[in-house]
C-alpha cells in the first residue's frame, strides 16, 4: 500500500534509505534533501486546476517537500529527530550542515542524510538547475574516530567575490561528491555566486 502511495522519487528515497540503515539496530536521526522535491506533484495539481478540474487533496498531501522524510519516519516507525530540507543548488551541503550541528550538538551520534532529486518538468527546460538526472543516495554519517578505515569527507566554504557569477555548469554537484566519496580524487568545488563550497575526501579534521 505504501509503494502505490509514494512517487517515483520517494521510492528511490526509500530504498536508498533502507539499504543504508539495513544493520542498524538504533533508531537514527536522519535529514531528507532535495532542490525540487515532490514538484512534479504540485505540478500536475496546477495544470488540472488550469484546465477548469479540482485539486485532489490526496496528491496534495503528498506533493510537501517532507513527504519522503514523513512517510519514511511512519513506515520505519522511526521517532528520532527528522528534518527536510532545500538549500537551492547548495541542497546537500546545507543537509550535510545540518547532520553536522545535530551531531556536535549531542542531539544525533549519528545521521543519515539522503540525497533525492529529479529534473524538472519539460516546461523548465531552459531554467538554469543543477539536477539533470534523477538521482537518490543516502549516506551514513559519523564523526571521525582515531583508527577508523572508513571514507572521511570534509566541507568546508567561503565568501564568493562579489564579481563572481553563479558557477553551476558542473553537472549534478551533488553526484561529483558522490563519486568522491567512492572513488577519490580531486575537491569537488561549487561555486553559488555567494559562497564557494569545497569537498574533500579523508582531509584531517576541521
């Protein structure tokens, strides 16, 4: 019942989540992420009221942009702190932040952070995004331990120049961190125009 409940990008969510959590005994903290959400959602409600025919308030309920969290929090049965959230093309730095601050904060030993996100509908084709695949990981995250063989990431960011354009011609950001975070290799860098993020993979700690 769940399955046909949830779209295609909840679905994707939640088998990513799940597989992550598969040898967790504890109830986790987790932060769901994503630039768009369930907006295909919202606009399929917004063409059938543009072409005269009533909103469903079931696609409604499940067109927020905490659907996936929620409903993965209730079908877990998951009472641990949970947050989702948007960061615009900075969408999973400002989630990896915020496992970051429940984590040094006590509130969290550990988070998972999930990662969902699809283009957008055809009509936006030409709108400047930095999703163009549809894509969902999840990832772990525990504050490093002396002695631990696990892939340690590092963020960390600064002002922009105040001449700088928003650089997002790398496509999909967030799997260039992805694929730092499995494979190596050079810092990933997003620059928003504002703040310039920059990735690294086993750095020493901040």
């Amino acid at each position: 019942m769940m399955r046909r409940r949830l779209s295609r990008l909840s679905r994707m969510a939640f088998r990513v989540a799940a597989d992550c959590l598969s040898e967790e005994q504890d109830a986790i903290a987790f932060v769901f992420c994503s630039r768009y959400g369930e907006y295909h959602r919202s606009y399929g409600i917004l063409e059938n009221l543009a072409a005269g025919e009533p909103a469903s308030a079931a696609a409604f309920s499940m067109s927020v942009h905490n659907t996936a969290a929620s409903l993965f929090a209730i079908e877990t049965q998951n009472t641990a702190q949970a947050t989702a959230l948007s960061g615009g093309e900075a969408t999973l730095e400002a989630a990896f932040l915020e496992a970051w601050s429940l984590m040094s904060d006590g509130a969290a030993p550990a988070v998972l952070v999930v990662y969902h996100d699809e283009p957008l509908p055809e009509l936006y084709r030409d709108s400047a995004t930095t999703v163009r695949n549809s894509a969902a990981f999840a990832m772990l995250l525990r504050p490093p331990e002396s002695g631990d063989d696990v892939p340690e990431l590092q963020l960390s960011w600064g002002l922009a120049k105040e001449s700088a354009v928003a650089n997002c011609d790398t496509p999909d950001p967030a799997l260039e961190v992805l694929r730092l975070l499995l494979r190596g290799g050079d810092p990933v860098v997003l620059d928003t125009g504002r703040l310039i993020w920059t990735w690294s993979r086993n750095a020493a700690a901040a």
